[in-house]
C-alpha cells in the first residue's frame, strides 16, 4: 500500500470508504526494550491531536507514527500532511479494519466518540497491538468488560486515557488520606462544573459532508438522520453515541473519587437526579445532575453543572474553592484534588500539599516496552470500572421520572449527603432562573446491582441499558 502524500490523497481518496472485511487475528507483537515502536491513532479531530503530540514528543524512545485513521477525508489528509512535514511517512485510512492489518504497527491510541472506543479497542487486541483508548474507555458496561476480557486474553498493553492517574501529586495524596491523616473518609466527591451552551434547536435532518464516511462515523450506532448543527463534539450529547458530561469530563474525576475510596468494583446501590433546563436544545443528556453511589465505606457523589453561577455571568460555582475536580471529605478535614493536591484541616487551612506528574503517554509506552502490565498508571480495568460508573448513574437517570422537589426531598433524605446536594443543586438552577416546581427535574430509581456480575438486582429494564443493540457488522463480540 503507497504512502500518501496530501495531492495525491485528496485527489484519489485512496481509502475512502473501505469495505473489506477483516477477520481479527492474533500476531506475536513484542516491542522490545530497544526497538521501534510503530503507533498509529484512530480519530484525530479532536482529542487525538493530543495524542499524536504526545508520542511524536517520544521519538527518542523509539516511538514512529506509521498510519492514521478517520473517517473524515480533510481530517485525514491533512493528519498525513503534517505527518509529511516532520519527517513521518505514514499511511492514511478511512476504514480501522484495514489498517490492522499493518504487521508492522504495534500499537495504536483511540480517540474516536464514544461509540466507537470498545469495538476500536477489541478489533486492535484481537490483532496483536498494544491500545490507549481514551475516556470513557465504552459507551456500556458491557462492552467495558469486554475489553478487559480481550486485553487479558491477547496478552496486550491497555492504558485508559485518564491522565490524572499519571499525576504523582495525586498518588501521594490517595496514600496519605488512606494512611488515616484526616481520619475517615465522610465524602468522596467528584465536581464537573463546566460552562455547556445550549447547541441549538434545528428542524429537520443535516447534510452529511461529503468528506464524512457516515457509514463508518456511526459504526456500531443505528445510523440515524443527523438532527443537530454539529456533527462532531455535540454527540456528546446524545445517548446514540456520547454519556453526558457525566462521562466526558466527568470521568477523570469519578476515577479520582474512587481512587481516594480504595474501592475496585461498581457501587452497590446508585441514584440520580437532574435534567437538562435552563434552554431548550436538541441535546438529550443532563446539563445538571447529581449521582450518588452508594459504597459501604464512603458515599462517591457526583455532580455536573453546565449552567454559570447565575444567569448572564461567565464564572461557574465552585464547591470549596473547586470547579472540576475532587474533594474529599473526612473526619478531620478534607483534600482537594485537580492535577496537584492540596489538605486543609476542618477550618479550611491548608496543612499539606503535593505537586508533580508523569507523562501518561510515556507511561504507556514504558509498560508496551516491558510487557508488564503492572508498569501502567491506568490500567484498562481502572478505565473500565470508572467509565462504568458514569453509565450506572446515567443509567438510573435514563429510567426516572419527573418529579416536583418535595417528591425528590423525600426519596433522598436518608442517603447521606444527597439532601444537602439537592439543596445547593436547587439554589444553583434558582440563580440561573430555572424554577424547578414548573421545569421539574427528573428523580432516577434507586438500582440496586451485584458488583461481582456487574448485572443490577431485579430490574430487566436497567439491565437492557447495560449494553445496546448493535449494528451489523460493527459488533462487540460476545466472545471475544
């Protein structure tokens, strides 16, 4: 296969639209400690271009770019153009099956929407690369778990793309809260308070570019009319293909909470609360929200505002002194965590601080270098279990109902800490002119799960939204 240069790419569109089909096989890929190690990245217009500097920066430890994928003809060219001009020569794709068939690639990172990361994932296992797929590591449960089961199986590298995992700040203040410094843990809380605007209210379906494959854009989603302005980034707010901001930027900081609580498995028992008010768009996922999840140590409680402190201002809330971040709420005082770290005692005094990070993508490489899976800050059952938890609490949210907010005091009185996140949730929206006794908020069931079998007790309906259906032949494998 020719390298493409940008003319030549854009005046063949080689591989637009790919249809061979691939069968996954298993290739004994083993990079060792002073070889090349040839990546190639999946989906680029967005995230993904983080990713591509991120390795290009370890060129020294033998990292080359040998392909690109997207299903975004200009994206692509342009990815291939670039590549040019720093010296990689690189082979360009539409479709990500072909591109498997590199014996020469080792490992590829992933930054496509979210519908596509398990299926992307579990494709490059079966065929012997190595993977760091962005967050959400899925778009389900289910599929999360699958790619645990394929990495484990093909013996492959898999890094989770939260990067606060590589933050060394972070570790040493997990270690120092859970060595007892503050004494119990009360809370462990994960804030998302980030500005999200209203995306619009269009009528009627959207053109397709014509450099979009649309085909392989919706791979495993039901390949549905486009009923919003922006085909790219705005999916994050459609339950087709995105998770909310619970599962956008939400997820770095439910990994962080969870981190803090020690726990490696899904809560119990979980709850939501939220809507999405303040405007009307074509969007479907909360702009507001709260989840509880319920572990016996510790509640792990979540909360998404996308609306500013009040109508018309450009700031955001922050909850002491945080805004899209951790805290951690003990006995004794609490700690606040964003990149670095910092302990307060009760009054608020700062008693302890941390900074410093590792470069996650060099983490990743090392790991791919030793073939010790042990050597990851995120490993993919990390990815997996805290991707989960955004889904369980969307989950519950999914299947609630309206209710006015005595309703919702009543519910939620005796789950500690909920009431009082209600109350502040409450006088947030008031602040932002939303009256929730009219534009009423929506109170999601009480689930109840097994953690061991990750499959909720007694609710048929909860457990159909585990995973979804797929569309031919973009499946998750049952066997994997």
């Amino acid at each position: 296969m020719k390298t493409l240069n940008r003319r030549s790419f854009l005046k063949r569109s080689l591989f637009a639209g790919a249809t061979l089909s691939w069968t996954a096989r298993s290739w004994a890929q083993v990079a060792g400690a002073n070889e090349r190690i040839h990546v190639a990245t999946i989906g680029f217009n967005g995230r993904g271009k983080s990713h591509i500097g991120g390795f290009v920066k370890l060129a020294a430890e033998g990292v080359k770019y040998v392909a690109l994928c997207d299903v975004d003809q200009k994206v692509l060219a342009k990815g291939v153009s670039d590549a040019e001009k720093r010296g990689d020569k690189v082979q360009g794709f539409t479709d990500l099956r072909k591109m498997l068939e590199m014996k020469e690639l080792n490992a590829v990172s992933i930054a496509t929407p979210n519908h596509w990361h398990a299926l992307a994932a579990i494709w490059s296992l079966q065929a012997g690369k190595d993977v760091y797929v962005e967050k959400p590591v899925s778009h389900n449960v289910w599929e999360g778990r699958k790619i645990v089961e394929a990495a484990r199986k093909y013996n492959r590298i898999c890094q989770t793309g939260t990067q606060s995992r590589s933050s060394t700040a972070i570790r040493q203040a997990v270690e120092w809260v859970q060595a007892g410094n503050l004494g119990k843990i009360l809370f462990s809380r994960g804030l998302c308070y980030k500005p999200r605007a209203s995306i619009g209210d269009v009528e009627g379906d959207q053109r397709i570019p014509p450099e979009i494959d649309y085909n392989l854009w919706c791979g495993p989603a039901p390949m549905d009319p486009v009923r919003r302005n922006r085909l790219h980034y705005d999916w994050h707010w459609f339950w087709a293909y995105g998770n909310g901001d619970l599962g956008n930027q939400g997820i770095h900081q439910m990994d962080v909470a969870r981190w803090f609580l020690g726990e490696d498995r899904l809560a119990p028992r979980v709850f939501s609360v939220g809507g999405r008010v303040g405007y009307i768009d074509d969007g479907e996922t909360p702009n507001t929200q709260f989840v509880v999840h319920d572990y016996p140590s510790a509640p792990l409680i979540f909360e998404v505002r996308g609306l500013p402190e009040a109508k018309g201002s450009k700031s955001m809330d922050k909850y002491k002194g945080e805004g899209i971040g951790v805290v951690v709420e003990c006995e004794g005082g609490y700690v606040t965590a964003s990149g670095d770290a910092t302990a307060h005692d009760r009054s608020g005094k700062v008693i302890q601080s941390w900074k410093g990070s590792v470069d996650h993508f060099d983490n990743f490489i090392q790991a791919v270098k030793s073939r010790d899976r042990s050597h990851l800050n995120a490993d993919i059952w990390e990815g997996h279990l805290s991707s989960a938890l955004c889904h369980t609490g969307n989950i519950s949210y999914r299947l609630g109902q309206k209710a006015d907010p005595r309703e919702i005091r009543e519910r939620i009185t005796s789950d500690r800490g909920a009431l009082e996140t209600f109350e502040r949730m409450a006088k947030h929206l008031a602040a932002n002119e939303v009256d929730i006794n009219k534009d009423k908020l929506t109170l999601g069931p009480v689930l109840t799960m097994d953690p061991k079998t990750e499959k909720f007790i007694g609710n048929k309906a909860a457990d159909a939204l585990l995973t979804r259906d797929y569309r031919a032949p973009f499946v998750v494998p049952e066997r994997v």
